[in-house]
C-alpha cells in the first residue's frame, strides 16, 4: 500500500506541474496580449490628442472666422448687385449666380466646420 502512495502522490504532482504549467502559459499569453492593446491605445491616445489640439486650435479658429468674414462682405456685396439688377431690370448673369450659390454653400460650411470641430473637439476631450 506504501508503494501505491507513493506512485499516486507522483503521478497527482505531475499532473499538478502540468497544469500550473498550462496556467502560467495562459497568463504569459495574456499578458502580452494586454502589453500589445496598450500599445495600440497610447498609438491612438497620441493622434487623437493631436487632432484635438488641431480641431482646438486658434489657427483653425482664425481660418473659420476669416471665411465668415469674407462671407459676411460678399454677402453685402451680392445684395447690392440683386438691387441693381433689379433696378436695372436685368437678370444677373449665370456665371454670377453660380457664384451667389458658391457664396452660399461656402458659408453653409464654414458655420458646419466651425460647429462641428467645436462639439468634436469637446468630444474627444471628454474621452481623456
């Protein structure tokens, strides 16, 4: 019975390396799948930063509201020619009116830019 002790109580140890071994193996596995998606993420941290601080920035800021402006005078300046196209009694010439509809889609996309970069900016900062 002595015998059989002894060759159970090696044959369970050996089944128990067995399985630390296997455990352990997992955990490595793990482990440096965990070390490659922080990797990823700090990758990712470090372009979204910069495109925050892009969508932040006063340079864009500048941009927008420079093309505002420019929009703001053309606009003056394409209520003055209707008026007097209208006095006259003329039409305005396509060429003018594709660029009144240039004018127009432009301004539509600055406000959508300067409105957009904003909540994505704040978005984005949220997440940090």
């Amino acid at each position: 019975m002595n015998t059989q002790n002894r060759v159970n109580k090696l044959m369970f140890s050996k089944t128990e390396l067995a399985t630390h071994k296997v455990e352990l193996g997992l955990v490595q596995d793990l482990n440096k799948s965990i070390d490659k998606l922080v990797a990823v993420y700090d990758e990712s941290a470090s372009y979204i930063e910069k495109v925050i601080i892009t969508l932040d920035s006063n340079n864009l800021k500048s941009q927008i509201n420079t093309g505002l402006k420019f929009t703001s005078q053309s606009k003056a300046t394409v209520d003055e020619l209707l008026k007097a196209s209208k006095d006259l009694g003329v039409e305005l010439p396509e060429k003018i009116q594709e660029k009144i509809k240039q004018l127009k889609s432009l301004e539509g996309w600055f406000k959508k830019v300067r409105t957009t970069s904003k909540k994505a900016a704040d978005t984005l900062s949220a997440i940090f």
